[in-house]
C-alpha cells in the first residue's frame, strides 16, 4: 500500500511540474504594473539564436537601454509580426529570426 501512495505522489508531482512549464505560470507571477512605453516605431534585426537563448534574452541584449520600461505581451507580440510563420515557443536554435530593436 505504501508502494502505491509513493508512485502517486510521485506522479502527481511529476505532473505538476509539467503543467507549470508547459502553462506559462511562471511567467504569470511577473508584476505587470510597471511603466510601460506604447512602442509604434522599432526596426527589425535578423539574428541567429543560439544555444540557451530565449526571445526576451535576445531582445534584452540588443535593446539594453529601453528594456525596464518595455511590455513582454507587446514586446511578444511585436516578435510575432516580424516572424509571421513562427510561434514564440517554437524558435530554434541555429535559425535566423528577426527581432525589434526599439527606440
């Protein structure tokens, strides 16, 4: 009986942090009441991502002045106009995508 309880605590573990990677639920936990800038006007930079590179860790890098102030939903979304066939989560490594350079 114990045998049983284990491999379901287990599991259910296990799950739990599946659904909290695949959900997003660490992302959701950010505070969002920072001071946001309307961004209109950005160019695009095309870039290969490399290995442990994320989106907003590449437009981090190329935006290091503007980045305290910026939206990651408008941001996100800025990345998926320039990327039309692209889904955020499904870069990879070794291709070329373009990224807003903001103002």
């Amino acid at each position: 009986m114990k045998k049983i309880i284990i491999y379901a605590l287990i599991f259910l573990f296990l799950l739990s942090i599946y659904k909290d990677l695949n959900s997003g639920s660490l992302l959701s936990n950010l505070d969002t009441k920072q001071e946001t800038v309307p961004i209109n006007d950005y160019k695009a930079v095309y870039l290969k991502v490399q290995h442990g590179d994320t989106i907003l860790s590449i437009i981090e890098r190329i935006n290091e002045k503007n980045m305290d102030r910026m939206d990651i939903t408008q941001i996100m979304e800025d990345f998926e106009l320039l990327n039309p066939n692209i889904l955020p989560e499904e870069v990879k490594v070794d291709h070329y995508y373009y990224f807003p350079t903001y103002e």
